[in-house]
C-alpha cells in the first residue's frame, strides 16, 4: 500500500483542481509500482511560506518548497524505484508548474513485517 505526501509551501495553481493533482499522483503511482488503485493513498500538505526555510530563506524570499515522502514497502527492483522518482517528479513539476529542480522525492522502504493491513503484515508486489 504506497502512501505519498506531497508537503509543500506554495498553492496548486489556479484553475488546478486538487483532485486533478491527486487523480495525477495516484495514477504514477499504479503505473510505476504497479499496484491497484484501491491501494494508492496520497495527501497534500500545504505549508505557509512563513514556516518553511528553504535554502536559508523564509516567506517570499524562499524557492517554492515540494516534497513527496512515499513510503512503500520493500522487495522493488532499483530500476522500478528510480522509474517511480523519474515519474513522480515529472508529475509534481507539471502540476505546480515548477521547475523539476525545485522538487524532492524521497522513497523509503520498509519491510513487510513494519506494515500492518488490517491485522495482517502486507507483502511487495512486483
């Protein structure tokens, strides 16, 4: 079950639905690690400028802050790891219309015995 969340310091663009973004996410998600929808889970985080410090800056002076933290349980090949951050980046960089270099992606796996289901441990697919 991939959980994402995308944190970040500035808006969606206007006339971006936020179900259009997260419809967006979800769909990289199934493709690249080839999971069903019904498993996908992504959230928005939305910071105020103001409480985010990047490169030293803070508030209007910042770059745009976007993160996605995807948590995703282990047994995927590296290539299909780094296909999934290739994609997912693409996919924030369009939906905020960014610049890609102003996007992270951090994957972490973890065992099956880390995740709980229901009451059963989940298993990696593909």
């Amino acid at each position: 079950m991939p959980i994402v969340r995308v944190e970040s310091s500035i808006s969606l663009p206007s006339g971006t639905p936020r179900a259009e973004a997260l419809h967006a996410i979800a769909d990289c998600i199934v493709r690249k690690l080839e999971v069903k929808p019904v498993q996908v889970r992504v959230a928005f985080v939305d910071f105020e400028p103001a409480d985010v410090i990047v490169a030293g800056k803070h508030g209007a002076d910042a770059p745009p802050y976007i993160v996605a933290w995807a948590s995703i349980l282990e047994g995927r090949p590296e290539e299909k790891r780094a296909a999934f951050v290739a994609e997912l980046l693409e996919v924030l960089a369009r939906i905020y219309r960014v610049d890609e270099s102003v996007v992270r992606v951090l994957v972490q796996d973890f065992p099956s015995v880390h995740w709980g289901i229901g009451r059963a441990t989940a298993t990696a697919k593909g």
